[in-house]
C-alpha cells in the first residue's frame, strides 16, 4: 500500500554583496500540503560568505526546518553549519 504526499513549493531568495569578498543569502521555502493543509512545511535559512581567495570560500548558515503535523505535536529544527567551500 503506497502513500503519496502532494506538496507544492514557494521559493523566495534575497543575495546582497556587502564588499567585493563578502555577501549574505537568505532563503525561505514554503511547502503546503495539498491533502491536508494544516502538515505544511518551512524552511528558511540565513547565511554569510566570505572569499579567502579566488577559489576558497568560508561560508557560515543557520537552517531552521519547521514541520506543522495535525496529528502530534509541532516539531522544528535547526542546524548551525560552517564550510570551507571550493569554486572550480
């Protein structure tokens, strides 16, 4: 017996480049539920990077990942992530 889940998804993101080697992303994703309207997901995160050099990059975010279920309780998560990060 197979279970389907219909999401939909609205997807806003915001870059701004403070100085020539450091920006900032904020990102937020709604995702409703099509069968029932109260088990709908978001998801945001806010993040800054900065470049070392031309190929290296350290990027610093905060994730949050929030889940509305009707049935339990409300449940949310969140990650704090640094990453070295390479352009080739």
């Amino acid at each position: 017996n197979l279970t389907y889940i219909n999401y939909g998804r609205l997807y806003v993101e915001y870059n701004h480049k403070l100085l020539t080697n450091l920006s900032y992303k904020l990102w937020a994703e709604y995702l409703p539920n099509f069968d029932t309207s109260a088990a709908y997901l978001l998801n945001t995160e806010a993040s800054a990077n900065v470049m070392i050099n031309e190929i290296f990059s350290l990027k610093t975010a905060y994730l949050l990942k929030y889940q509305n279920q009707p049935i339990s309780a409300k449940y949310s998560d969140t990650t704090f992530t640094t990453s070295l990060v390479a352009k080739f």
